[in-house]
C-alpha cells in the first residue's frame, strides 16, 4: 500500500478530466490522473473535430487529448494506466482499490465518462470514426447530402435523426421492433420529416465496407420474415443510450435511475471533497467543450476545498 496521500486524484482521462488536472497542476496540486479502461474518453474514438473552440481547421480526437495530457504533464499531472476496482469514501483520506495497491486522496474528481453503447458487431467496431459514430452533433456535418443510419427507437434516436436532417439527404431509422420507446411527440415530429424514413422489424447484421475503411452499406435482417436486405448508406449513428462509468460509487454518492452522477452546483456531489465532471454527470449535452469546462469547475472547486480544510 502507498503510504503518500495525495491532495487530489483524477479518474478518467477525456476532456473533463485532463482540463481538470490542467488546472489542479497549475494551482501545485500535482493532481494524479487514473486513466481507466477508456483512455482519452470518447474522443480517443473520433477522427476529425472541428467544434472545439481554438481549432480552425479541425484537429483529430485522439491528437487533441494528446496535446491536453501533454499540457497538464508539463504543469506536474502524473499519469498512472490504472482502473479503479472499487472506492471507499466512508474514510479519510479517501482510499481507491487499484486492484495490485491502494491509493489515498483527501479529494476526489469523477470524470469517468459515459461510455456509448455499441450493437457490438466486429464490423460496427472497425469502422468507429469512419462513418459509424454515437454522435450527431459531433459527426453529422461530415455527411452533407449523403444517406445515413440511425440505429435506435427512443427519444434520442428520434433527436438524432431530426438534427441530421440537416445535412443529409435521406435519414433511414433502424429499429428491432415493432413499437418505439420514443415519446409520442418526437415520434410524430420524426415521422412527418420528409427526409425521415422508418424500418421496423429489423436488426442490423453487418456494417459494410471494412475493407475500404469507409461505411458503404449495412446488411439487414427482418426480425418477423428473416428477409436479409441492403442499405447503401454512408455513415451510421447509433442511438441506443450511454452507460454512465459510475457503478463503483452506488450507495456513496447520489446517482440517477440511469447511473449517472447527481450534481449540485455544477460538480459537487453529496460527498464532500468528491466531485463530478463531465460525462458522467452530463447526459444532456456530451460535449467536449462542455465536459472541459466541468473540469475547469471541478478543479477549481477542489483547490478552493482543500484551502478551506488547511490541505
């Protein structure tokens, strides 16, 4: 067991955490980031983003959290490839299970992220970030006039594919049942969209166009005929939800019916010396800038608690 006691540990290592340890390095924290078993976040899946402020010509996703782990590494972040196994907050200092050693915080930042869910296909899982995407309003600029995919049934597949009606030609709604979980609003909004079409009944068998490393089409299933079909399309979102990475934290802090962190003021949590950023605790608006300037709040928030308790 490490007998040194930190003043803050970071978990997770996307925009929200790698802002956060930006800001507690240069406030001589010397925050340590635990990078988790998504390093870079959901970033670390994207090609081109062209929506991050200071970018003009867009930078890729995994380019840019290099240059922010980078940034803070040069401000005194320590990065350790670690994934918390458990957490005990009843104690103080903190204690966090890394499984081989323990690590021991006054102040703890969660910004662990939420990972998309994926219909798990090999051939969905090679082409992440060459037209198959969990993110229309990061990805759906790129397929102006093209015909594109949404894979989902609720609200969310609904919002998707009203946005993306924006840029591209024809939007084709997936969906394994019959009924949808959408509210009846956003389903009657969806369907009277011209550019909108619907196929029920029907699960997604193969993302094509591995080879050429670019989506080309997808091969369709009728769940009631078993009638296997093609779709040309040229990118697919899915919309299927996201898992909040906070499981670990279930009966120490508060979470939603869906797992996600609860927040007040921005990044507290019940607990106090823990704090919430990003991802985890956003399910509205998943963006990285958003998710950077939760982290910004978090450090800040930890600087100023750790004044206060004479740390």
């Amino acid at each position: 067991m490490s007998q040194t006691i930190r003043d803050t540990v970071i978990l997770g290592s996307g925009c929200a955490g790698l802002t956060a340890a930006i800001y507690a390095a240069r406030a001589n924290l010397k925050p340590l980031v635990l990078e988790g078993h998504e390093p870079g976040g959901q970033l670390s899946l994207t090609t081109l983003v062209e929506n991050f402020p200071g970018w003009a010509e867009g930078i890729q996703g995994p380019q840019l959290i290099e240059n922010m782990k980078q940034q803070a590494a040069r401000f005194g972040a320590e990065f350790q490839m670690a994934h918390l196994v458990s957490v005990d907050l009843s104690r103080r200092p903190f204690v966090l299970n890394l499984g081989q050693e323990e690590v021991r915080t006054h102040t703890l930042t969660i910004a662990s992220g939420a990972s998309a869910r994926w219909l798990g296909l090999p051939s969905e899982q090679a082409l992440i970030g060459h037209g198959v995407s969990s993110c229309a309003t990061c990805d759906g600029f790129f397929f102006k006039g093209k015909e594109i995919a949404v894979i989902g049934g609720g609200d969310s597949a609904m919002e998707e594919a009203l946005f993306l009606t924006r840029f591209a030609s024809k939007v084709t709604v997936i969906h394994r049942r019959e009924h949808f979980r959408a509210s009846k609003i956003m389903l009657e909004r969806t369907m009277a969209h011209p550019t909108v079409q619907f196929l029920t009944n029907t699960g997604v068998e193969e993302v094509l166009g591995v080879e050429e490393k670019e989506v080309r089409g997808l091969r369709l299933l009728n769940t009631l005929t078993g009638q296997e079909t093609m779709l040309p399309v040229s990118g697919v979102f899915l919309a299927i939800g996201h898992t909040p990475n906070a499981s670990m934290f279930a009966g120490q802090i508060d979470l939603d019916q869906d797992g996600y962190v609860l927040t007040h003021d921005n990044v507290f949590t019940r607990a106090p010396g823990v704090f919430a950023c990003g991802d985890v605790q956003d399910r509205r608006y998943r963006q990285a800038i958003t998710a950077a300037g939760s982290g910004c709040m978090a450090a800040l928030e930890v600087e100023k608690y750790l004044d206060e308790h004479n740390r």
